[in-house]
C-alpha cells in the first residue's frame, strides 16, 4: 500500500487506481499536479495533527509542576520505557533461532495486551481525577520494566517455553 499512517488508503489518485485494475505497477510520475497537491496538503495536516501528541509527552514535563505537566513526565517516561523493551525484543527475537521465534511473538503480544488491561482496571477507579493519566502511565512503567526479565529470559540456555 503506498500510503500509511493518517493518509487514508481510499486516497489515491485515478491513474494509480486504473494501474491497480489492470494490475499494472504505478508508473514513475502518476500523480498528476493536484493530486501531488492534495497530497502534500493532507500530509502537512498529518504532521500538524500528530505533533502535539509527541510535544504533550516530554516538551512540557515538570516534575513540580501543575498535574498536565506532572502528567507529562509519566507519558515520557512510559515512552522511554516502552521504547527500551522494544528494541530489547527486537535483539532478543534476531538472535532466536526461527522455530522459537513465533513462540516469542506470541508471548510478547499476550504481554502487550494484558499490561493495558492490567493497568486500566488498576487505575479505573481514578479515571474522572485529572492525575489519572499520571498514574495510568506510571503503571504501565513499572509492568513495562518487569517485562525485561521475561525477555532476557529468552536469552539464557533455559528453554523459554517451559518458564512462566
């Protein structure tokens, strides 16, 4: 698909369409000037519409500060936490030989998914109170940081599957 992130993959110029029904490759220069244009347009609009998102979790961070900035600093520390396991698994599922490499995945997603579950029906009862995205995130910091020893298990000589 030749577009991804917020630009819809229903956009796409006629020329690319018929190219796709005959089952043609697109050729080089087959957006014609307005829709390089609205391309373009939308994808400013997606830069705009995303980079307050990325601002909120660190730009404003202020450890003594008001609860949106106090708030903040949790989102970038959940950030840098959830960043640092994945490149973790990242490592650890390279050097994994390919029939153990689906067990992994499989574990990984079923932790992905039960983390976010654990940690809204933790901080559920917060939800109305403006620090609770504080406190969400702080949660899933701290099962985040607990993933590592999961994951470095994969890297001793112990058979993966047989540990919890």
């Amino acid at each position: 698909m030749p577009f991804r992130s917020c630009l819809a993959p229903w956009f796409q110029p006629p020329a690319l369409r018929q190219l796709r029904r005959r089952g043609g490759a697109p050729r080089v220069g087959a957006l014609s000037p307005p829709h390089a244009w609205v391309l373009a347009a939308v994808g400013a609009l997606c830069l705009a519409w995303t980079a307050p998102a990325a601002a909120q979790a660190g730009a404003r961070c202020n450890p003594q500060g008001s609860v949106d900035e106090v708030n903040a600093c949790s989102v970038r520390d959940f950030q840098q936490a959830d960043t640092a396991i994945q490149v973790l698994y990242g490592d650890v599922m390279r050097i994994q030989p390919a029939h153990e490499r689906p067990a992994l995945r499989k574990e990984q997603t079923a932790w992905a998914r039960e983390r976010e579950a654990r940690c809204r029906q933790q901080t559920a009862a917060q939800q109305a109170r403006p620090e609770w995205p504080r406190l969400l995130h702080e949660c899933l910091t701290r099962v985040t940081q607990e993933r590592r020893a999961g994951l470095m298990r994969w890297m001793s000589a112990d058979t993966p599957a047989a540990a919890p």
